[in-house]
C-alpha cells in the first residue's frame, strides 16, 4: 500500500472515530436529560419536553451508524460506501462553513445587540419579574453592576424607589454588610457589565470559531482522501493488455 492511500486511510478511519465520538457525546447528553426529566417529572406537566432529548438521542445513532459505514468503506474501499461518506461529510462541511461566515458577522454585531437589549432589561428591573432575576444573575455571575458602570443605576426607577441604592447583586461577595449605598463603593462592584459579558461572549464564540474552522479542515483533508482512494480504486478497475 502506498503512502499516499495510508494516509488517506488513517485520515477517514480519524474521521469516523470523530463521528463515534460525538454520537458517544450526544447520547451521553440525550440520557442525561432524560434522567433528570424522570428525577423531576412530578413537577413537569409537559410530557412533551422529553422530545429534545428524543431526538438528541436518535441523531447519537446516527453519527454512531455514518461513523461505522466511513470506517467499513474506507477499509474495503467501496465505491457506494465512499460515496455516501463523502456526500454526509459535504453536507457538514458546508454547515460548519455555513456557521463560521455567520459567527464571524455576528461577532461584529455583539456590542450593538448587547446595549440594545441591556439598558431595556435594566430598565425593567423591579425586584420580582424574570427581567429581575435575569439582572441579578448577570450582576452576580460576571461581579459587576449597571450596564456602562455603576453609576447607571441612578437613572433606573429601582434607585429612586429604594432609598437611592443599588440591588444587592452589585455587592462583592462575602460583603455581608453590603446594604447597597453608594457611600459604601468599596463593598460593590463598580465596573459595569456590557463590557464583561460582551468579552465574555466574544471569547465563547472565537473558541466556537475555531472549533467549527479546525473540523471543516479535517473533514476538507477527508474529501481529499475519499477521492485519491476512488481514484486509486478507479485505476485498478483497469486491466492490462497485452499484445
């Protein structure tokens, strides 16, 4: 067997063991869910919300299945078995394609989106509704206070309603006597969170990015390898004549 065919070989056998991977993954994931929904499902009155699970389960199998057919056809170097592998790694390919273009637009769009929708929840803040929990979580998570800084809560309606002070979310952690005055700054956080959390999400999205452009590579390197094995199955086909 020639370099060129070994290395195609081994490069289709690494792409099937991805597929064995995540399909080991996403039923790992599909399992999980289920067994917290059955830990759970005298407080769920929706039966339905198993479906996600369902089909995080039944794509598993899937990936399990593409995965032994790229290994059964790269091995016996089928024809059918190649064509097939190379057809579902072209439609993934061009997903993964497909969602690096749009993560590298949207990563432009961040700190736009993020100031929209920030100042209107902040807005909303009243100590009860979901924007309120939604507010301090965020405050809480990522040790921040405000949407630019913490001097930003001085315009909401919450400071002017409690006595000129922030939520208790802004204080720092341990700060037990924290009661959110602004004459007690050295027990809050004061730098605001847009900045926080847009780095934060800049920072998930680069390590998707990268992610989803190393796959697209390696399944770029499978494509290759799947054509200088039909090739070199091509010219086998050929029988020699001799005069």
């Amino acid at each position: 067997m020639d370099c060129g065919i070994l290395t195609s070989k081994t490069v289709l056998l690494f792409l099937s063991v991805i597929f064995w991977a995540a399909g080991a993954a996403l039923a790992y994931v599909g399992s999980y869910v289920i067994k917290s929904y059955n830990s759970f499902e005298d407080f769920v009155s929706n039966k339905y919300s198993v479906i996600p699970a369902a089909i995080i389960i039944g794509v598993a199998v899937v990936m399990f299945v593409i995965g032994i057919v790229g290994c059964c056809a790269t091995l016996r170097e089928s024809k059918v078995g190649l064509g097939f592998f190379l057809l579902i790694i072209m439609i993934i390919f061009a997903a993964e394609v497909t969602a690096f273009v749009f993560g590298f637009i949207y990563r432009g769009r961040i700190k736009g989106d993020l100031e929209k929708s920030m100042n209107s929840v902040f807005q909303k803040y009243d100590g009860v509704d979901s924007e309120t929990h939604a507010v301090d979580y965020l405050q809480f998570q990522l040790e921040c206070c405000g949407v630019n800084n913490i001097t930003d809560w001085t315009a909401m309606p919450w400071f002017g309603q409690h006595n000129n002070s922030v939520p208790h979310s802004c204080c720092k952690a341990n700060a037990t006597q924290c009661t959110g005055q602004l004459t007690q700054l050295d027990l809050l956080n004061t730098q605001g969170c847009e900045a926080k959390l847009e780095q934060m999400l800049q920072d998930v999205l680069s390590y998707a990015m990268l992610v989803i452009l190393g796959f697209a590579i390696i399944k770029l390197f499978g494509m290759l390898s799947i054509c200088v094995i039909a090739c070199r199955s091509k010219k086998n086909d050929y029988q020699p004549l001799y005069a």
